[in-house]
C-alpha cells in the first residue's frame, strides 16, 4: 500500500504551486490595472485644475478671446515682453496661453481650442480641448484617435476633457 502511494505528496505540491501562481497572477494583473487608473486620475486632474485656471483667466480678459484661441493653436508662440513692465491685454493673453500650453506640454497633455458645437450661430462659446496618451485634442468625425466628434461627444476609450470658455 505505501508503494502505491509514493510521490502522490510531490503532485499535491505541485497543484498547490500552481493554484498559487495563478492567484497571484490574477493580483498582479488587478495591481497593473490599479497603477494605470491612478496615473489617469493623476493627469485628468492636474490637466482640469490648469484648464480651469487658463479658462478663469479667459473670463477676466474675455476681449482677447480670439488671441487666446491663436495662441493656444500656435505651437510655435512664445511668450512677449511687455514695455516698461506695463503688458496690454493682447500680451496677457499671449502670455497666459504660452505658459499654459508649456504647463500642459510637462504633463505629456496636448491642447487646442475650438468653438464648441451648437454655438456657431449663437453666441460662440470656446471650449477647450485637452488629451493624453494617444488621444488628439480635436473634435473630428473621421480620425479615430481625437478626443470627440464634430458634436461634441467623446469617443470611446478617449482620454482627454473639454471645458468650455466664456
């Protein structure tokens, strides 16, 4: 009888290794998901605290609008000196988009300003369109990987936010 039973001890370790490999494969997949949704969170809020802040500004200088749009469009804008320390309202908005485009370009987020949809014909709102990985700041039916569609609607699986401007 003891003949029979020799290495049955060695199997039984071996289903327990391998239950054990795969619950702990099961962990480390869980961990990976984990620390992928922490540096979403991470960027989606350091990205929409900047975007807030770039968009109160807009509102304190609401006449320089459209320099702000320019700006934030312009990859290649830099900032302006003002003269005698006096800046006009032009090169505040030069400047805030400037400094904010850099900010966001620190966090690997790309931003791009648009009139937002349904507004054409009424009052023009701005919105501001910020994303990540490997989604572009635009609203576009046709490129897969833009943030929303010419409506407005984000796009499945897209990482990015749109905030509207005043």
């Amino acid at each position: 009888m003891m003949h029979r039973q020799r290495g049955v001890g060695l199997v039984e370790v071996l289903v327990a290794v391998l239950l054990l490999s795969v619950a702990v494969l099961g962990f480390s997949a869980l961990q990976l998901q984990a620390v992928s949704a922490t540096d979403e969170s991470l960027i989606r809020t350091q990205t929409l605290s900047v975007i807030r802040g770039l968009a109160e500004n807009m509102r304190a200088n609401s006449e320089e609008i459209d320099t702000y749009e320019e700006t934030i469009n312009d990859s290649a804008a830099t900032k302006v000196t003002c003269t005698d320390g006096q800046c006009t309202a032009e090169q505040i908005a030069i400047n805030e988009s400037v400094i904010i485009t850099k900010k966001l370009k620190e966090y690997d987020v790309d931003i791009s300003m648009v009139t937002c949809p349904g507004t054409e014909d009424f009052s023009e709102v701005k919105c501001v369109v910020a994303a990540w990985s490997d989604t572009v700041a635009e609203l576009d039916d046709t490129d897969t990987k833009a943030c929303a569609d010419e409506d407005g609607i984000y796009k499945n699986g897209s990482s990015c936010i749109i905030i509207e401007t005043y």
